[in-house]
C-alpha cells in the first residue's frame, strides 16, 4: 500500500493506492503557513492504524520549490565564482551578489592556479557584513576536479547557514548553467528544508515508519532526508507528477498534449509516441537555464482562480491569483466564477460570483451570462495559444523523450488529456480548439498525488577517467580515486553501474526498478610529442524515470 501526497500552493492532495488500485483520495485547501495541519488533514480519512500496519512507503510532490522561485520568495545568495580564463563575468549571468575569486582548474582538471584564502576570507565577510547567510560555490572544471570548491567552503562555510557547491549539481560542464542551478538551490534551500521537516513532523504524528520520498523534476523520487542538499532537484516537481499521474491512468502510443489546470497556472505537457518528452541538459525556470534534468513541461499563470479584469475595454485574465474564487469568499472575479455561473461546475455560491462578475459584464456591455460566456472563451483561448506556442518551440528543436532522442520527430498531437480542478468543464472547448481528442482520465482532480506515489526511484552518476593522470573523478558524489594507465571504457561503465546501483540504493530504490541506461559515452586519445600519452573517457549513466515495477501504462484502478 503506498500513499502518495502533493502539496500544491491552492490545494494540498493524497491518495491512498492498494494493488495500484486507489482506495480513497481526498483534497483540503494547501495552509502556506502551517503545511503540517494541512497533511494531517488531508489524510484524516486515509490514515488509521490498519493503513499505518500495511503502509510500504509514502511519496510526495510539491510546487513548494517552483512557487519560491517565481514568487520571488527566496534568500539572498552570495555566490562566489573561480571563472579562470574564458568568459567575461559579464556573460556568465552570474546573480547580483556575485564575487569573482582569481584561481584556474583547466578542462583536464588539473589545477593551475590555486585560490587565495585571504581573498575568500574577505569574500565571506563581506557577505556576513550585508546580512548574507547562504553561499555557493561555483569553479570552472569542478566536476574534473572539485578540490577548489571544497576548499572554499571549508573557509566560508562557519559562517554561514548553508552553503551550495557547483559540483554536487551535475556532471555536465556548462559553466553558467551550473552558477543558476548552484544559486537556486541555496535560494531555496531554507524554505524547502522547513517543508521537509513539516513533512517529518507529520510522519512523526501520524506514527508512519516506512521510507518517504519526494518526487524529482524528471517523474523520478529520492530519499526525502537526503532531498535537503539539492532541493533543486525538487523544481517543478508539482508539473513532473501530473505528467507521471497520466502515465499511469492513460494507455496511448501517439502524440498528445496534457494539461494540469490548477488554481494559480496551466502546466503543459506533451508526450511524442506516448513517452513523456524530457529535459535533458536542463530546465529554465524563470529565465535561469540550469543543469536539473527534468520532464520537459511550461508553466502559464492562467488557472482557475487567475484574476479576471479589464485592460482598456478587453479581458485580462492572469498571471495574477488573489486568492479562492468570489464564488468560495474570494476578492474578485475568476475563471471559476464564470464556470459557476454557466453551470459548467456545481461547486460554490452562484449568486455571490454572478454579483462579482456584474461589474465586467457592465463594463463589457453584456448581460452577466454572456460576460462568463466571454471570460470561458478568453480562458479556453489563452490556454490553447500557449500550447500552441509550445508546440512550435518544440518542432523547431532535437525532440528528447525519457527513453531517447527522437531524430527528425515532429509532434502533431490528436489526442489531449486534462487533469486538474477545472478538468470536466474546460476539456471539450480545449479539444476544439486544438483539434485533439479530449480525455480526461480516471481521478483526475488527484492525477499529481497518484504520478507521485508510483514514479519509482531515480539517480544519474557522471565519471571521468584520466589514463594519464591514472585518476577517476565522480565528481557529483565528491569522490576521486587512482585508477591503472590500462583504464578502459568498459571498466568505466562497468564500475559507472556498480557506483549507480549502491548510490540509488542508498536514495531508496527497489532492485526490481533499476533499469540502468549509459546515456553519455566518449573517450578522446591524448597525444603528446605525437604519441598516445593516455585517454580521457567520459561516461554518464542514468536509471531510467518510469513507474514502479509491475505497473504498465495506464494500468491504475
């Protein structure tokens, strides 16, 4: 029995799935402020002692980490940089807070120029000075070598809260998408380790001793004590579990369009053969490219409790959500407003949103029923133009699914699936307008909490092997060791899968899913005098995102 739980910023969700049947489900409105009374609610009626006794592990998703993003409801970060020759500061898109250190590890990892602690002392004062309490890390090269960054911290670190380094975020090179990814996850980093003990805290409570688990922004989980270090990890973990939760309650092999419609934004999504299309090199978030691997997914701010307006005699609905509904106490009109007032849902006070939409049919010059007619078309509209857009994006560039790369693959959708509180009402007028066949799978208010509780675990592991160095870095685990000059490709993906194995054991993950994958493989000869002087093998293997073992597509009850 697993109970899966996602906390989103409007309403917090849980399910509880028997035989990858569900049991129950229930949905309470999300307490910012106190998560622990909302968990505790919304498994009030889902958790006694017989659940607690057959429980095997609990999963949680949240929009916890994106909203704090988007929000702008973050730390102050000091960042410091060892950017070596190369790219001026000014291209790196480095934050305000940003301080460049003189030293150079080059593209072989081996150090030419080592850090001044002086500097770095001065560095961590100054930032204590300005009231700055969490701090990353970021050196060119660090995952061919992290020993600068290691340094670094072991200087700066008493002084801090926390601090994030570079290395530890991936194994991919890219300078500035490795500054953002090491600067969003100190930003988030306080806020997301509270949530965390919010959720220990109602564990504790509800006397639950199985392994817990947050969902990752590729459909993967992991370890939610270990999550701490990279909560990173955890952005747009809200999107990833509406994508999992479709998976699991839909069987289709086309292209498709998928729509979570919540009460502040839209997440799209599109699957291309029915496959979830992923991030491979990194997700943006908020202009910010960064190195967290992810499903592929946008964000919109039009959900049903957008702000619905007025802009020199036209609609506006969105980004902006001032809270619930008129219909449900709320301060102004919604999309749900206009919804309750057609009939299109049975939920709220229909006079009290046809009272708040009044003054936009007046303005409009339309009876109240035709002024929600209106605000439905603009919502239906506005959506289905950012699917579009996405859609075009998308065919413009390589297409990645969780499995491969698609050479030559064009999306042309058919099919669209809507999950989410505004499900059954928008669906058909999406359909229309995208030309696909609207389907709304089974328990779709809850589709978040159900991706969560059956996406199995996942890690990633990047090595480095340098004949000539005779050294073999891993530098995301912070590990380097000595290898022979004989070192080959195959010991690498050998030793790479022994490596990945134990790590994803360690994170939580059941034998039966490790399905492991090289997904990266070079070796490059390094000449020297015109001879052979040693290889350089770069090797990344990943466990494949996907459901939990014996659960086929489509296949939740």
């Amino acid at each position: 029995m697993i109970l899966g739980i996602d906390v989103g910023g409007t309403h917090t969700d849980a399910v509880l799935i028997d035989n990858f049947t569900v049991c129950r489900k229930a949905k309470v409105v999300t307490d910012e402020k106190n998560l622990l009374t909302s968990l505790l609610a919304v498994t009030t009626e889902l958790v006694d002692a017989d659940t607690v006794a057959r429980l095997e592990r609990v999963v949680l998703s949240t929009t916890i980490s994106t909203n704090a993003i988007v929000q702008n409801k973050v730390d102050p970060v000091g960042m410091i940089v060892v950017s070596g020759p190369g790219l001026p500061p000014s291209l790196l898109g480095a934050p305000e807070a940003t301080r460049f250190l003189p030293g150079y590890v080059n593209h072989r990892g081996i150090q030419v120029e080592e850090v001044d602690s002086s500097q770095a002392e001065a560095i961590g004062a100054s930032f204590r000075a300005a009231g700055i309490e969490h701090c990353g890390v970021v050196s060119k090269f660090s995952p061919r070598n992290p020993h600068q960054e290691n340094r670094l911290k072991s200087i700066i670190a008493p002084g801090m809260r926390h601090v994030s380094l570079g290395h530890r975020m991936s194994g991919h090179l890219n300078f500035p998408r490795r500054i953002a990814t090491t600067y969003l996850n100190e930003a988030i980093w306080e806020r997301y380790r509270h949530f965390v003990s919010e959720v220990l805290r109602f564990v504790k409570e509800r006397r639950i001793d199985v392994p817990i688990y947050i969902l990752k922004a590729d459909g993967g989980t992991f370890d939610i004590e270990q999550s701490v270090e990279f909560p990173a990890q955890t952005i747009l973990s809200g999107p990833a579990a509406s994508v999992m939760g479709i998976v699991t309650m839909a069987e289709f092999s086309q292209d498709a369009v998928a729509l979570d419609i919540g009460g502040t934004t839209t997440d799209i999504a599109l699957f291309a053969d029915g496959v979830p299309l992923l991030e491979p090199f990194g997700v943006t978030i908020e202009g910010r490219r960064t190195l967290i691997r992810g499903l592929r997914t946008k964000s919109v701010g039009i959900g049903g409790d957008s702000v619905v307006s007025l802009r020199g005699g036209r609609l506006s609905i969105g980004p902006e959500r001032q809270g619930p509904a008129a219909a449900f106490g709320g301060p102004g009109p919604t999309p749900t407003d206009a919804l309750v007032c057609l009939g299109l849902t049975a939920i709220g006070d229909r006079d009290r949103a046809a009272a708040f939409l009044r003054p936009l049919a007046e303005g409009l010059q339309l009876p109240v029923a035709e002024a929600a007619e209106a605000i439905f078309a603009a919502t239906c509209g506005a959506i289905s133009s950012h699917v579009r857009a996405v859609i075009a994006e998308i065919n413009n560039q390589p297409v990645y699914t969780i499995h491969e790369m698609l050479a030559g693959k064009r999306l042309t959708p058919r099919r669209l699936y809507v999950v989410g509180g505004p499900a059954q009402a928008l669906a058909p007028e999406l359909g229309r307008l995208l030309d696909c066949e609207a389907c709304i799978p089974p328990h779709a208010e809850v589709a978040n909490a159900i991706g969560a509780a059956l996406a199995r675990t996942t890690a990633e592991l990047t090595l480095l092997a340098d004949t000539e160095q005779r050294l073999l870095t891993a530098a995301e685990e912070g590990l380097q060791c000595p290898i022979q000059s004989a070192f080959t490709g195959k010991d690498a993906v050998r030793i790479g899968t022994e490596m990945l194995r134990e790590k994803a054991r360690q994170i939580g993950a059941a034998e039966e899913d490790m399905e492991i994958e090289v997904v990266e493989f070079q070796e490059f000869s390094m000449v020297r005098g015109y001879t052979t002087s040693g290889k350089n093998i770069r090797v990344k293997l990943q466990i494949k995102p996907g459901m939990i073992a014996g659960l086929a597509a489509g296949g939740v009850r």
